[in-house]
C-alpha cells in the first residue's frame, strides 16, 4: 500500500483525457505550447542532451530557426525543455531579423562549465554584429541555463566564421573537448576570401592555433570532418575540404588537407588536377586499405567531371598516412553522379575490411533513361565487385538501399533495394522491391508495386525477423498508395526477406490519410519480444480535418494498432518531428516526443507544440467516462490475475519520486505530493478499475495519472498519463 504520508489533504479532480475517441489508445504524457506567437516549437527536436535539470530524466532541445519572437522576423529559438514533465527550462531567441538562430545546435558530449551538464555549441556563420556584415559567430551555450559560456564573433565582414565545425578530443587536457571552427570567407595575409581554420578551447573559447588558406578564394574551413588518428598522437584529426575552390590556376578543381588536430600542422594536401573536379564534396575517415597502419580518408565527388565525361562522379580512397591515391573509381556516363545517393559501409567480401555499395540513380544505360544502378566496390581495391542495373526507365534503382543481413545464408550480406518511382507491368508510378544477392547482385526475389502510385520502396527500414523464419524482414512504407476506394490513404507492409511475401499490410482509413510517410523503429512496446514500428505524417487528413497529422504505432509482429495519436485541428500538423527517447515513465518501454510547429493553442499563432506520449502498452492505463460532477474510471489491463493495483496521481505534473511498497522503494514519474486514489485486486482476466468521484467547478484542471501493479514475482508500473477535465 502507498503510504498515508504521501496523500494529499484535498479532494482529487479527474480529467477528461485530451484525446478523442480515435486517440482513445494512446498516452499523453505531458502537452507544451510555445509561449510567444510564431514560436513554432517542434520544427527540429534535438536529443542525446542528457539530463540538464538533475531529475534523472533525458531532456530534450526544440530548435526553430525560422521562428519569429519579440517582434522579430526570422530571428530563431533555442528552448530546452523537460523531459520528465515538459516544463520549459530555458530558452534562447535570437536578437536580429533573419538570425535564425538554431540551425546549426550541436550537442558538444561533454561539460564546458563543470557544473556536471552537457553543454552545447553553436555555429552562426551568417551572422552580422558588433556593425560588421556576415561576420559570423560560435558560442557554447550552457545546457543547464541556456547561458552563453564563450562567445568568438567574426572580426571582419563577410568572414563567416562557423562555416563549418566539429567536436574534437580534449586537446588540452583540461577535462573538455575542443571545438575546431572553419571560416571561409575570411580573407588574411594580402589574399582574398582565402579563409582559415582554427581550434578554440571548449572551455574558454580562446584559439589554440589557426591555419589560413594560402591562395584567393580557397575558402579553407568551408568543410571539416573529424577523423580517426592521422598523425599517431592518439587525437583524432581533421580533414578540411571545399570541392568549390579554385586553386592553381583552375576552376572548381577543389582540394583536401589534412591536418593535426593537436597543432594545425598540415600532414598532406591534394588539389583536384583539372578543372570540375570538385574534389572534397563528402569526406569520411576510413580503415587502413593500404596496410600501412594509418586509417585512410574516402572521398566522394559525385558532381566531379572526369575522363571526359559531364557530371559522370568520382569515389576515391586517400592515404591517410600521405594523400596518395590508393584506387579511384568514376562514373561511365554523362550525369552519372556516381556516388551521389548512397555509401554503405559493410563487409561483403569477409577480408576485415568494409566494402562500398553504391547506388546511381541517375545512371542511364541499356538504352534506357535513369533506369539506375547498385555497384558494390570492393574496399581495399576499388574494383566493381558486382553491378546491377535497373530493368526499367526511370526506376532510379539505387536511391534506396537498405541491408537486411545475410537471408540466403551464403556468409554475405545482402541488399534491399527500392526503386519506387518505377512503372512496371504496364502499371505507372507502381514501382519495385528486389533484394539482391551479396555476393554477386543477383536477385533473390522482387516485388512490384500491385496498382499505379503505390511507389512501393518509398521508405524502407530493414527490421527484426518477424515472421519467426529465422531471417531479418523488411518494413517498407508507400504514403502515396491508393487502397478500398481511398486515394493516398498509404500503407506500410511488412515484406518477408525471405521471398519477399507480405508478413502484414496496414492502409489508412482515409483519403489523405498518408500512413507510411514516416517510418521509425521504436523498442518493443508490447512485451512480445519483437520490434515495434512507428509511422506518422504532418500532412495526413484524419477525423474529418485537413492537415491535422497524425502517429501510429503498429506491433512488428502482425501489424496491428498499439496506439495512435491525431492532431485535433486543422493544419496543426502533428509529427511534423518526431524523437524517441529512452523510457521516461518507468514502464520499461521507450517513449517519444512529436513537434507539432504549426499548432495554433491559447489564441497564439503558430507557436507550436510538444507532445509527449508513453509507447508502452505492456500496462495500458486508461481514464474513461469523466466530466466534472461526474463519476471517472480508471482502469488497468494486462496484470496478474490476483495482482493489487495501485492507482496514483498528481496535480503538479510528472516527476522521479520513490514510494514505499511491498517493503521496497520503487520509483514512479509523478511529481509531489502523490494522490491515492484506490487500492484493488485484479480480476481473474487481469484487470482493475477503480471509479473515483469528479467534483462540480473543476473543468480545465490537468492531472497525471500513473498505476503500480504488485504482482506475486515483481512489480510493475504502466505507462504515464496525462488528463484534463471536461464539462
């Protein structure tokens, strides 16, 4: 039993939950509407923030660049906010017209000020101030105030400074990670717009050394990437890039330097050879192709023009040791864009080293029109291991691909790969499936789209095996499929990786209703021991509105509904971002937060809303029939027959506290001061309810509710609650 200290002195108002009957399923933890008009809060969630209020509870950062507060246009926000109860914990607007403040918000993964919190840094290269025209800035934000730590501003105009950045090691040995910050339009040492890369301290903001750029309009600091030890003194390095310069007399050749991490030494350097090559759009770290026990640099340049041909692209691996060339590999055809979609990184070949599969969609061939292609190029050679070209005009095979492990059992991964805009058995906009074989690229099985516009593929994830066939399936998402007379009412299937056979099939119920739009994966809400999925879209029409948005959560077994959540209005585009967390309510499921930006809520235009919903179902607590006067039921399935159920609340929102029962403590995700509102037995179906009385003159009042089941080998919570009173 709860003990008598922990309940309240006063009478408890039950809530009308906020969800209609549709949403009846699901479990609103807590709901946050921005506070300023135009504050759009969930345009872009940010998590892996850690705990910033000391609640031993994840929170998470909303950033809207695009918002407009305190009579500004475009200047942006910043807030942070709880993850246990929503409550707003700091926020940050930018202070000028078309700032924007909070594109770029970057978690730094470690403690600038000490106080124990991740701290944040952030990147304005845009930026005018201090008088100066696009001069830039970088600060680190304290994650626990939302204060500014440092602060570095750009001195002359148009210096950009933050064009670029990346977390580094602690260089310096202080106990915090470095923060290195490129600024290409800057212009030093009688040149122009040669540009400069620095590292600052991550906890002073003071530069530890600056490298500039040795030519005009080289822009050094454009691009920077973080990669593995170059230079052997146990730091990770830097690669700087930008494929737009132009060096040694040529246009857009581009250049790659690598660089000390700890000192700015310049380890090696590589300028394009000819003109459009491009050279450094994307740069990764790599293993050690060469064997000489340095990690190597993967550069694609898919824009690159080589060989004679326009836009054909390029894939190259780079020492790391010295920037020679190990291999290279380029497109065969006119606006090929080799390596424009897709890198996956994965062994196929078994010799330790990762391989790269490639798709090009834009490849023509055969005499056809961006049919595309998927190439898989072995990793310490470059060579074409395999190539498949896609069967039909404008099926773009290669701009989806996903690997769903080895299901033909041969000791090679295989791929799944989507061409969803494909037209096929005399069918338009139908598109295909195939997976394909590892080791050579033939395919196992393919599945064409059954009707036009079902562009089947359009999002794919690989996923558990759930059919129970012992080889990892897929889940494959069509918004845009027409189904039951419906038009654009989606579907998601689940589709066997063994044959390619439908596992389960799940389509809206409406026009518009875009299920699929979306997909996540999300941890086993319902106990059965396999994935769960997620699928949402901020356009799809439900319940009679347009634009409302709306959320499922489909069991990975058999497809079926484990909740769902609409928007309740029109245009209030619900999901528009969505962030699964780890469990905040103790019910040992993971839980998630939706952005709803465009929401309009207490007479404020556009300033957004979060969300927050319990996933797990193991425990669905519920509360139905309630208004003020009346009589509310709460109501618990899925216990032990036997079990005593304890049914809790709280008038101030979610929390961490601990109670004392079943001579243990165990925590509940209510906040102080705990309300009890009855103590049963479960049925011999396993359930519980308990009818608690709702006083007159209540209505508009909010309630968390949350249950513990002491069941005869452990206890368990359910999931969270949040409810309102109705008339």
């Amino acid at each position: 039993m709860v003990p008598a200290r922990l309940r309240p002195l006063f009478v408890l108002a039950l809530l009308v939950p906020l969800l209609s009957a549709q949403q009846a399923d699901s479990a609103v933890r807590w709901r946050t509407d921005g506070e300023q008009a135009f504050d759009t809060i969930g345009w872009s969630l940010i998590g892996q923030t850690g705990d910033l209020d000391g609640d031993r509870v994840a929170d998470l950062i909303s950033a809207s660049p695009g918002a407009s507060t305190n009579l500004l246009s475009e200047n942006g926000t910043v807030q942070a906010f709880s993850g246990a109860s929503g409550a707003l914990l700091w926020r940050r607007d930018g202070g000028t017209d078309q700032q924007r403040y909070g594109e770029v918000f970057t978690p730094t993964q470690t403690d600038v000020d000490g106080d124990g919190v991740q701290d944040f840094f952030v990147r304005e290269p845009g930026l005018s101030v201090n008088g100066r025209v696009g001069n830039g800035s970088v600060e680190a934000v304290s994650g626990a105030t939302g204060a500014i730590l440092w602060r570095q501003v750009g001195v002359f105009d148009g210096e950009e400074l933050g064009s670029d950045g990346a977390v580094l090691d602690d260089l310096d040995g202080d106990g915090v990670a470095e923060f290195a910050v490129g600024s290409r339009g800057a212009s030093s040492n009688g040149l122009i717009r040669n540009g400069y890369l620095e590292v600052v301290s991550g906890r002073t903001g003071f530069p530890l050394w600056r490298l500039s750029g040795t030519g005009d309009n080289e822009g050094l600091g454009s691009q920077v990437r973080k990669v593995k030890d170059l230079d052997g003194d146990g730091f990770r390095d830097l690669v700087a890039s930008n494929p737009k310069a132009g060096t040694n007399g040529l246009f857009r050749n581009g250049f790659v330097l690598a660089v000390s991490s700890a000192t700015g030494q310049v380890l090696w350097r590589r300028d394009g050879a000819a003109a459009n090559l491009q050279l450094g759009q994307v740069v990764r770290g790599f293993q050690d192709a060469g064997g000489d026990g340095v990690p190597d640099v993967l550069v694609v340049d898919s824009s690159a023009s080589t060989q004679g041909w326009f836009g054909n692209g390029r894939v190259q691996l780079l020492s790391g040791a010295d920037g020679a060339t190990i291999w290279e590999r380029s497109g065969n055809s006119h606006g090929e864009n080799f390596g424009a979609e897709l890198v996956l990184e994965q062994d196929f070949t078994g010799d330790g080293l990762r391989d790269l599969l490639i798709g090009v969609p834009n490849l023509s061939a055969w005499g056809m029109t961006e049919n595309g292609a998927v190439r898989l190029l072995d990793g310490r050679t470059g060579a074409v291991l395999w190539e498949r070209i896609g069967p039909d005009n404008y099926g773009r095979l290669g701009r989806i691909l996903v690997l769903p492990g080895d299901v033909d059992g041969d000791g090679t991964p295989d791929v799944a790969a989507a061409a969803p805009d494909a037209h096929t058995l005399g069918r338009n906009g139908n598109g295909y499936l195939e997976l394909l074989s590892g080791a050579n690229g033939f395919p196992l099985w393919r599945r064409d789209g059954a009707a036009d516009g079902d562009h089947l593929g359009q999002n794919l994830l690989d996923a558990q095996d759930l059919d129970g066939d012992g080889v990892q399936d897929l889940i494959c998402g069509s918004p845009f499929a027409d189904g039951g007379g419906l038009v654009n009412n989606g579907a998601v299937e689940a589709i066997s990786g063994a044959g390619g056979g439908t596992i389960w099939r799940v389509t809206g119920g409406g026009d518009d209703a875009r299920v699929g739009e979306r997909l996540d994966r999300i941890s086993d809400l319902d106990g059965d021991g396999r994935t769960d999925f997620l699928t949402a879209s901020d356009l799809a029409d439900t319940a009679g509105l347009t634009n409302n948005g709306c959320i499922l959560a489909l069991a990975g077994a058999d497809g079926g509904l484990l909740w769902r959540y609409d928007g309740a209005v029109a245009d209030e585009r619900v999901a528009w971002s969505v962030l699964v967390l780890n469990d905040a309510d103790l019910d040992g499921r993971d839980d998630l937060v939706i952005g709803a930006p465009y929401s309009d809520r207490g007479g404020l235009a556009d300033n957004g809303s979060l969300i927050a919903l319990s996933g797990g179902v193991t425990l669905p607590l519920a509360v139905t029939g309630l208004n003020q006067g009346a009589t509310a039921t709460l109501s618990l399935t899925g216990v032990e027959p036997g079990a005593t159920v304890h049914f809790l609340a709280s008038s101030r929102g979610a929390d961490r506290i601990r109670i004392y029962t079943n001579n243990r403590y165990l925590k509940l995700a209510l906040a102080k001061p705990l309300i009890q509102l009855g103590s049963v037995t479960a049925d011999v179906a396993g359930n519980a309810s308990v009818p608690v009385a709702v006083p007159a003159g209540t209505a508009g009042r909010t309630i968390w509710f949350q249950a513990v089941a002491e069941e005869s080998t452990r206890t368990r919570r359910s999931r969270l609650i949040s409810a309102e009173i109705g008339l």
